[in-house]
C-alpha cells in the first residue's frame, strides 16, 4: 500500500477511522471524507494517531457533493465506503416508509452513487470496498431494513465486479460491537472497530479477489 492513494468515506469514526490507521502505518496517501471530517480534522489528528491523511466533508446523499470532492481529490488507487445509516428497527408492518427510504439514501444509494461517480477517479489495478452488514446473511425478526439494505449492498458488489471489471469490487459484512446481550452467544465474542476494519486492509492488497463478500462477526452468523 505505500504510495497508494486512499479514499475512505465514512472515515472519521469507527471502521473507517481504524482503517485509515492501519495505511498510514503502510505507508499509503490516506483521504478521509465524512459529513464531519473537516470540522472534526484537529481533534481527529491529536486523538487518533493520524499524521499526514487528509480531510474533507462530504454528503453522501447529495451527488453535486459527491462530484466536487471527486473533483478535489482526482486520481485515486482505492475507494473505500464504511458509511453507515441511521438504525431502522421495529416491525416491517409498522415501519414508517420514510425511514426506510432515508436508510436506504444513505448506505445503499450513497454507495451506489459514490461508486458510479468515482469510477473515472480510479486508477488502472484499483479497488473499490463497499460495506453491507451480517444482517444480509442472517436476518433478525424487527430489522427487515438492514436486512434488506445489507443484501442488496452485497448484490450490487457482485454485479459491479463483473461490469467494471478490470476493476476489482468488494464488500466488508461487520459484525456486531455493542450488543452486550449477545457477547456470549457469539464463537468469539463482540467485535471492535480494529478487528474488523482488517478485511478492508486484506481487500486492498489482494489484487485476484473480486466480487467477494467478506463476513467479519467473530461466528455471529452460526448461531
């Protein structure tokens, strides 16, 4: 990864943040764009290690944001998506059809978008990491949305590997991270940000592996 140029969106906190820690340790040129990245700059450099990334804001809902930070940055080895959207839970009866398409604006059609718009951006050998969630795998009675927004992360990762191929496209499933009452049900417990942003990393240096859904969740989906 050194000398590679890297676009984490969603990289200000969490899975993103980790992962932008991880390249710079590789040496990689690191750009992190989130709602908060600009503003959140000073105090993410002093409180996570960060040295020499970069920072922008973007909106991932809004496509005229989306084409001026592609603007901005130019050409980039990797593009790596670990937006996340706010959580829709309750009954799929009962669920408010708005919320459900709000979810869906930001990690499906942000993803789908960002991919889209980005492509020209991307470097010969480059890689784009989308992330869906295990709950495409294995669905919970309350969360259809996630489900459903998760399957169809996945989905799209395999149809673009086909269609933008030689360019390789690949999508992270993170586990569960907070959820105390199923720590001891699952093989290997909660998860944390640095264990799973590892597939990402493993993603990127890979350089024959396309159209692959890596499942981060310590065993979550087995039981």
């Amino acid at each position: 990864m050194k000398n590679k140029k890297v676009l984490i969106v969603g990289g200000s906190s969490g899975i993103g943040l980790n992962l932008a820690k991880k390249l710079e340790l590789k040496g990689a040129d690191v750009i992190i764009a989130s709602r908060s990245a600009k503003e959140k700059q000073s105090e993410l450099k002093n409180l996570s290690g960060l040295h020499s990334s970069t920072f922008y804001s973007v909106d991932i809902t809004k496509e005229e944001d989306i084409k001026n930070l592609l603007k901005i940055v130019g050409n980039i080895d990797h593009l790596v998506l670990t937006v996340k959207s706010p959580l829709v839970s309750g009954s799929f009866l009962e669920l408010n059809p708005e919320d459900v398409r709000s979810a869906f604006e930001t990690k499906f059609w942000g993803q789908y978008n960002f991919a889209k718009l980005a492509r020209k951006n991307i470097n010969k050998n480059g890689s784009i990491t989308l992330t869906s969630g295990t709950l495409g795998v294995r669905p919970y009675s309350g969360y259809s949305t996630m489900s459903i927004i998760a399957g169809a992360v996945d989905s799209l990762c395999k149809a673009l590997a086909v269609e933008l191929a030689p360019l390789r496209v690949n999508s992270v499933s993170p586990g569960y991270k907070t959820l105390e009452e199923l720590h001891d049900k699952i093989p290997l417990g909660l998860g944390s940000d640095a264990k799973m942003s590892n597939p990402y990393l493993f993603l990127l240096e890979d350089s024959y592996l396309t159209g692959t859904s890596i499942v981060c969740d310590g065993g979550a989906t087995l039981v």
